[in-house]
C-alpha cells in the first residue's frame, strides 16, 4: 500500500499570533512551527500500517522552503520520502488541487490528511482533495483499518459516532482516536539522522488559481475583566446570568 | 438566481441549525435583493421554514438518503443548485455539513468559506467574517468564483424570525450509488449534542474522578444543556472522547458555557473561545481560566455545583 500523508506546517498552539502589513499578513516572526497536530494523527496511523501491514509512505506540504524542517521531522518519525509543492499556500482550493496532482499521478492507495489544519481551520482540504480525484472519503476520521483494498472506518458525527465501509483509493480526514495520544512519535536521534538522507523532492505547482482570498485579519476585542462572584452567593450569579448576559 | 440553503433534518425534524442557516440565507437574499430556497430532505413538514426566510422549499423524500452520505447529499444538493441557478449556497457547521461541502465546492467550482460567524460585510465583492488561529484572529474573506458557499458557524447568527411562508415542491434529484456505506450508527438520540448546544456545561480534572459527574450531568440537565469535559478527562477514560473539547477536539461555540475545575489551559481555551459568555468555577484563583472568563466563582466545585443545581431548580420553577 502506497500512503501520502499530508503535512501542514503551523504555528504551534502555544505560539502568539499577531499580523504586519496594515493586518494583512500573518506574522511568522519568532513563532515556532510544528506538525499540524490533526496530521500527526495520520502520520502514525501510517506508520502502523507500515509496520504491521507493509505499507510506503510519502509525506507532502504545499509550501516554500520554511516547511522543509517539518517535513525532515516527518521523515525523522519514519515517513520514507518527503515532497514539497513549491508555491506558497494560499487557499484550500489551490492546496487541495496540488496535493490531487500528486496524489492521481503517484499511484497512492490512501490519502491521510488532518481534518483542519489549526491556522486556517478551514477543514476544506482532504474533502477537496477527494472531490478533484473521485476517490472515497471518510471524514472526522476516528479509527481505520485496511484489509487489502477494503476499509472500515469510524467517523465522528454530532453526538456519537458512525461506522462506515468503502475501498481504496481513499481520503482521510483524520483526528485523535485514528491513534491513541500516547502512541504519537517523538523523533529520536536514529531518525533524525535517518531523516537526513532520506529523499526530500521539490516539485513545481500546476495552476491552481486561489477562489479565495484573505484579505485582512482582526484580533477579537479585548475582554473586560471577569466578574467574581461570590461561593455564598451563587443567587447574583444566576441573576447575572438571566439579566446581564441573558442566557439562562 | 435565489440564494440557496441546505436545512438538516433528523428523523423528520429540523435541526436547529437548519433554522439558523434558513436566517443567514434570509439576510444574506437581503443584500442581494432576491429570494431564499432551502433543500430539505425526508423532512415531515417544511412549513417552519417559512418563519425563518424561507420562499421556497425544494422536498426530496427518498428511502435511500434516510442515512447521510457526503457524496450523495453533496450531489443532492449540487441538483438543485443547477436547478435554482442558485450562486450562494448556505449550509450549517455541523459534522454532516462539513464532510459535504468541500466535495459540493469541488462540484460547483465554487469557493468555499466554513465557520463564518457574520453576515457578508459586502456582496461585491463577497467578504465573510471567520474565526482562524483556533480563534486567536479572525479573518476577513473573499471569495471570487461566481458561486459561492458559505458554512455558518453554529450559533453565530442566531435565529431571526419573520412572518413568511414557505411554498413546497418536490424535487426528485437522481441519486447516485454509494460508495461508502453506513454500517451502523451510535448516537444517543435524547441527548443535546455539543454542537447544537446553546449552553454547555464542562468538568476539567479538577472533578477528581468519573464517579463525580453526577452533578456535572444534573447541572446540564436543569439547563438544557450538553456536557463536555477537558482532553486529561477524555485520555483518563473518566468520559467519552466525544465529550473532549478544545483545540484538538471538538469546537464549542456556545450561548453559555460553564467551566468546572478546569485550568484554561490555551488549547482547551482555543477550542471554546467562540463560546459567548464563560463562567469558570475553580479552587484556584490564579488559574488561567479567569482571564479568559466573563462570571467566575473561586470555590470548590464540590460545595458550589450541588448548591448551583439547587438554586437553579428554584430559579426555573419561578419562570
Ligand atoms: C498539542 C496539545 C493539544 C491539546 N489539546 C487540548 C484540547 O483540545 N482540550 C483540552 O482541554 N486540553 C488540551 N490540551 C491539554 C491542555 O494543555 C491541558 O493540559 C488541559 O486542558 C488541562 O485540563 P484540566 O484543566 O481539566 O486539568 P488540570 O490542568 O489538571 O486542571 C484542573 C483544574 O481544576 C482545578 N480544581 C481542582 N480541584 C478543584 C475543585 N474541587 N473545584 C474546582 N476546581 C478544582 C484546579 O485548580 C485546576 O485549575 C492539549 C495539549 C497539547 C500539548
């Protein structure tokens, strides 16, 4: 089974987010970016698949040179080759047609994409991905198993959860429960030296002109301070609530 | 050239969320000057609608799309767009919604904004409202094909009612075969789910063990409300991993959501920020959740919880 796994490259969760350029660029400044962590999921779901089923796996961004460190760190997990889309990512759309390029032209079985990415939380991508390749797809996927050309999956619905059969070729959109927490990999020295000679391939984008465009962004307005209430006087909060904030 | 919008139902019934979108849709034919058509499928009676916006409904009844799938539905819905020569297509935020979309947007050539939380602030060109960095910024839109799809953010607009009514037609789409297939489903039907949720009530591991959620799930049941918990509750089994909410789980964008002995610590708070109004019960005063709250209590949960289920139960008898 051949497994692309797509790497988004965000900024870490901890990291503060602020914009230049009259609000309208992000700021990368002295933030430090990570394995987008819904993608992590998929990556080690593929590296079972690797190691109990036999399985290769190829990782992908759509980005310019500053994502390579996180493909090396994929790769540094136990990915076999790394592929960067050299544009810059701009929509989902034109990241979602890059990354059906490669996956109709490389001979994959199985696309493992995150369900959103935790910059633009957009969600769009492996639904997209999908829609351009005519391949299944299984959303807000919560576990998978592959038995020859066959899958089961599980996906998480509003509420409860759902499972489903299809076949291959096949999209993902995963989360946590594709893996459990405890099982995500953390890049050891042996790897990281691996990683360095493992392929890292550049290739040019095909056009894909974005349907969207970010135009500007804005931080939400200041909070005011939180108002304390007393443990002897839950009444005025349940007065506060009903009156002041009317939503009991 | 109506603005189209897709109303969810189940088991016959329309979600809330399908009346929000039928608003959303309403405000935006406004701007545009033209009417609202919504798609509903095997839904019982379509007439509610009309009070929300609504002109025109488009009524698919078929057996086969009694359970959801995206490819299906996307194509459903795609039908009526051809159909309508609709160029704006609404559809909520919820788990279907979002898994249909994408593959809707693939169909129509159409951009595609998810999570949007206000009306367009312009029509021409099309420029949407939407949360981004897990709700640290948000992030203003626009979109440039000539159809467009516009994902609402549950509980973002809220629900205008106006004194319309709505006509019915049939519409009979073909329907394609499936290739993924429902093979069963597990959902508790009578409980409010998160998404839908307007008040949601959430315990952190403050609450110590599973066997104390008693009072979690009591203080949700006088609300009216959904319960949800901290990711260590999840991994720690104490409840269900669809109960985790936060960054890397589920979205909470919440009326009310009410935080029992959890830290606020900026993943769980990325994830429920969209919430409106947060009230955070905690032994700690300097926990980070304070800062982040708009009513907080400094208390232990374990007096303040029974005695804030008491004095609600007292409360919503008087209304
Ligand atoms: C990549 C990444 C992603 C993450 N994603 C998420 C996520 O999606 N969601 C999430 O929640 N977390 C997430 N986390 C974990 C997050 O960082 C915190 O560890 C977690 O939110 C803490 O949960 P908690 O507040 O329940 O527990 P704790 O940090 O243990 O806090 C418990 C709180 O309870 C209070 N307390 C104790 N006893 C009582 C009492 N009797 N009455 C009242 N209060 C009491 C304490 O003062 C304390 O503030 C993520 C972490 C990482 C690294």
């Amino acid at each position: 089974m051949k497994i692309l796994v797509c790497i988004s490259h965000v900024p870490d969760t901890t990291s503060k987010i602020n914009f230049t350029e009259d609000n309208t660029k992000f700021d990368a400044n002295g933030v430090q970016f990570v394995i987008n962590p819904y993608d992590e999921f998929g990556l080690t779901r593929a590296m079972w698949f690797k190691e109990k089923q036999g399985a290769s796996i190829d990782v992908i961004n759509v980005g310019g040179p500053e994502t390579e460190p996180t493909l090396r760190k994929a790769l540094a997990i136990g990915a076999d080759a790394a592929i960067r889309v050299n544009t810059v990512a701009t929509d989902a759309f034109s990241v979602a047609k890059q990354i059906a390029n490669v996956f109709s032209n490389g001979g994959y079985d199985l696309v493992m994409a995150g369900r959103e990415s935790i910059d633009y939380n957009g969600g769009m991508v492996p639904g997209m991905i999908a829609g351009l390749t005519n391949a299944n797809f299984v959303n807000s996927c919560i576990s998978l198993e592959i038995d020859g050309a066959n899958a089961t999956a599980i996906r998480e619905i509003d509420g409860g959860k759902e499972t489903v059969s299809t076949s291959l070729p096949l999209v993902i959109g995963g989360q946590k429960g594709l893996v459990e927490e405890s099982d995500l990999r953390i890049p050891n020295m042996r790897g990281i030296m691996m990683a360095r000679k493992k392929p890292l391939t550049v290739v040019e984008p095909v056009n894909a002109s974005p349907e969207t465009i970010s135009v500007s962004f804005e931080k939400p307005a200041p909070k005011g301070a939180v108002t304390l209430v007393s443990p002897d006087n839950l009444d005025e909060l349940i007065n506060l609530l009903h009156n002041e904030a009317k939503v009991i | 050239m109506s603005v189209l919008v897709y109303t969810e139902s189940e088991q016959g019934h329309f979600k809330k969320a399908a009346l929000e979108v039928a608003s959303y849709a309403k405000a935006v034919a406004d701007q545009l000057g033209t009417t609202v058509t919504a798609v509903s499928v095997n839904a019982t009676d379509t007439s509610v609608l009309g009070n929300y916006g609504v002109d025109k409904v488009l009524h698919v009844a078929s057996d086969q799309l009694n359970s959801f799938n995206a490819s299906a539905y996307a194509s459903v819905i795609k039908q009526a767009v051809e159909n309508e020569n609709a160029k704006v297509i609404i559809v909520s935020s919820s788990a279907d919604s979002k898994y249909l979309a994408p593959l809707l947007a693939v169909g129509l050539n159409a951009g595609y904004a998810s999570n949007v939380v206000a009306a367009p602030s312009g029509t021409s060109p099309f420029t949407v409202k939407r949360p981004a960095f897990t709700n640290k910024a948000f992030e203003n839109i626009q979109i440039n094909t000539e159809v467009k799809i516009i994902g609402v953010s549950n509980n973002a607009f809220g629900l205008v009612e106006t004194s319309g009514s709505a006509s019915a037609e049939d519409f009979s789409p073909t329907i394609p075969g499936f290739a993924v297939k429902v093979e069963s489903v597990d959902k508790a039907t009578d409980k409010v789910t998160i998404a839908d949720a307007e008040i949601v009530v959430s315990g952190g591991r403050g609450l110590k063990g599973p066997e104390n959620w008693g009072m979690i799930e009591e203080l949700a049941e006088v609300l009216g409300a959904a319960t949800a918990c901290s990711k260590p509750v999840s991994d720690l089994g104490w409840r269900p991993h669809g109960e985790h909410v936060g960054q890397t789980g589920k979205p909470v964008a919440s009326n009310l959501y009410i935080a029992i002995g959890i830290s606020g610590a900026i993943q769980h708070l990325a994830g429920i920020n969209a919430s409106k109004v947060k009230v955070v019960v905690n032994t700690d005063p300097e926990a980070p959740f304070f800062k982040a709250a708009d009513y907080g209590v400094v208390g232990d949960a374990f007096q303040v919880i029974p005695e804030l289920i008491t004095k609600l139960k007292a409360f919503k008898a008087q209304q």
